[in-house]
C-alpha cells in the first residue's frame, strides 16, 4: 500500500465527482445523531428518488416495483432489457437474473435511489439480465440479521411466485447475486446461508428452481477490531469510508454490544474461526479499488475463498475510490459492467457445457 501523498496524488478526479462526493459526504455526516440513528428526513434531501418506469428507456430497459413482503415493507425494483430478435423463434431465450443489493453503511439510499437506479438500468442493458434490485429493511431501525432476512425472502419469493410479465422468461438456474459495499457483504451472508440450508434440506426446500450460479461483490464492506495497513493510509485521503464513520454504520447494523469482530463483519478468519462454506457456495467475483479503504479487507476476503478452494475473480480497479459506481461519468465505471458481463457469460458458459 503506497503511503498517503502517493494516495493523494493519485486522486485525481473531475470536479463534478469531486463536488457529488462533498454532497454525499455531508448528507452522511449531518444526518448521523450522536444516539445512532438517522435523520431520514433531512437524508431525503439529498437523496433523490427515480421512480419505476413501465416504458422501456433509452437503452430499451423498463422497470417495475414489486411487493415481497408487505408487513416488513419489502419490495423490489425489477429492471427488464429489451427483447431483440436474433431468430426466427418466436419465444425469447430465458434470462439470467441478478438479485442486487445496494450499498450505504446498511444504513441508507434504497433500490429507488437515483444513482442506484441508474446503476441496475446499465446492468441490466449491459448484461442482459433482468436485474431484481432489493429494498431491504435499514439499520438501525432493523439490525443484524434484518437484511440477511429480507435477502433470503426475495429469493424465496423469486421461487415461489412470477415476475411481472414484461420481465419474460427467466432462468432461475442462472441467478447471480450482486451488491456494493453493505450490500456486497448481504450477497456473501445470503450466498452462505442459501447454499447451506440447500445442502441439509432444510428451507428453501431442495426442489427450489433458484440457484446461484455467482455471486458479485464490488467493494465489499468487511472489517474487525483490526486498523488495517488501507485504513490507517488512506484516511483523511480516501473518499466517503472513513474511519469513524464506517465505526457508526456497524454500531448501527451490529447487536447491540457486539464489536467489529462479530461474524457479520469479520469474515476473513484473521481473529476468528472462517466461516464455513458448503460445496454449493458459488463462484466469486470481487471487484477492489486501488484508493479504497476497504480493500486490505477484500483481498484478505479474495484469499480465504480460496483456501477454502472456490473459485474467485478478483478485479482490481487501482485508481478507483469507494463507490465509483456512483459516477457514470468515470471510465472504471463502464469497465466495471464489461468485468461483470464476462463474469456471468463465462458462468452460463460452464453451466451449457457441464
């Protein structure tokens, strides 16, 4: 890890990504009280909602929202590519589905949430999966194992009850999971927790047609007690993860009185016991940023998946701060879809030839 001047001098970034990063950053901090929780009125201000939208855009991508739950308030975005005629059959190949979760210190934004919204419509043009983008339940109203709860109900929900029409066929033999940073962690606990109840026949039932075929963590959001050699380099450099602010996201999504340590956060084997993965836990893809503070974290995540001998795609991005793909605008962003894309063919490749 270069020290921190190498760092600054390397974050080199237009000034309308540097001025959306001052927003975020202030909307973070002013809306974070001293008690824990958020001020989820004044967060609104900032962050902008797009609404579902029926009509196919301009790169031929509808969405539409669905109920999964609705005691808990739990739904779903599900973004949908346009049908393009390649031959003469006149019924569409079923798609690949991508369940997303969206990042935010498990505290804020939602699947509505613009930048969100904008993401999951270039996935799902990109890709050419329909992509269902989760809403799941926000700390610290509804803590650890909340999200992890509302992750396994839309997949249940996925096998037990159809997808708007627009949607088309789909091949839940060929489900990825994906999500940044909080989210990007929710995909490995619902990954680890699906592919474990699987395997001892306890729900979901066996006969579920959801399988996971990947999964896909950009940036994902892991930690301990340990200050990591990332951590201490980049802060006061590094963009949105800070020190204390990433100390209030897991206070707010932690038990409470758990420290950094607690298996939802410490995955890596380093002050604990690795988790244990089942033989169906699928194939990842682990997307680091060269100016994230996370990504001592992520390579320590990359490694133990390997030990335990999944296979692993690690792609790092050296010039990319948390979030990127928060920024259109910036050319790792479009690289990150075309990473993605190869990712999946490369799963339903094997999957064809099996």
């Amino acid at each position: 890890m270069a020290d921190a001047h190498a760092a600054r001098s390397r974050l080199a970034l237009p000034l309308s990504v540097r001025l959306r990063l001052f927003l975020l950053e202030a909307a973070v901090d002013t809306t974070q009280r001293r008690d824990g929780t958020i001020n989820r009125t004044l967060f609104s201000l900032y962050d902008r909602k797009a609404p579902a939208d029926p009509r196919p855009d301009g790169s031929g991508v509808s969405s539409t929202d669905v109920t999964v739950n609705a005691s808990r308030g739990l739904w779903a975005r599900v973004f949908t590519p346009s049908v393009v005629e390649s031959s003469p059959s006149p019924s569409p190949s079923p798609r690949p589905v991508i369940v997303y979760f969206h990042g935010g210190g498990f505290t804020v934004f939602s699947a509505a949430s613009l930048p969100y919204d904008a993401l999951c419509r270039t996935l799902c043009s990109g890709v050419g999966a329909v992509v269902v983008s989760v809403n799941y339940r926000l700390a610290p109203e509804h803590r650890f194992p909340a999200a992890y709860d509302d992750g396994e109900a839309v997949l249940r929900y996925l096998g037990t009850t159809a997808l708007p029409d627009h949607a088309g066929p789909v091949d839940l033999s060929t489900c990825f999971l994906a999500g940044d940073s909080a989210g990007a962690n929710i995909v490995h606990h619902l990954a680890q927790r699906w592919t474990t109840a699987t395997a001892t026949s306890s729900p979901p039932p066996s006969h579920t047609p959801v399988h996971l075929a990947g999964i896909v963590l950009l940036e994902p959001y892991f930690g301990g007690e340990e200050r990591t050699e990332a951590e201490r380099t980049l802060e006061g450099v590094a963009p949105v993860v800070n020190i204390r602010r990433s100390d209030h996201w897991w206070k707010a999504f932690l038990p409470d009185g758990a420290d950094r340590n607690h298996p939802a956060t410490h995955v890596t084997g380093d002050a604990g016991q690795e988790p244990e993965l089942p033989d169906a836990f699928p194939p990842a893809m682990v997307v680091i940023g060269g100016l994230d503070p996370l990504q001592d974290w992520d390579r320590r995540y990359a490694a133990m998946l390997r030990r335990k001998g999944k296979p692993v795609t690690v792609v790092e991005f050296p010039e990319a701060i948390h979030a990127f793909y928060f920024f259109p605008g910036l050319a790792v962003s479009g690289k990150l879809v075309d990473e993605i894309k190869v990712f999946v063919e490369s799963i339903k490749a094997k999957q064809s030839s099996d």
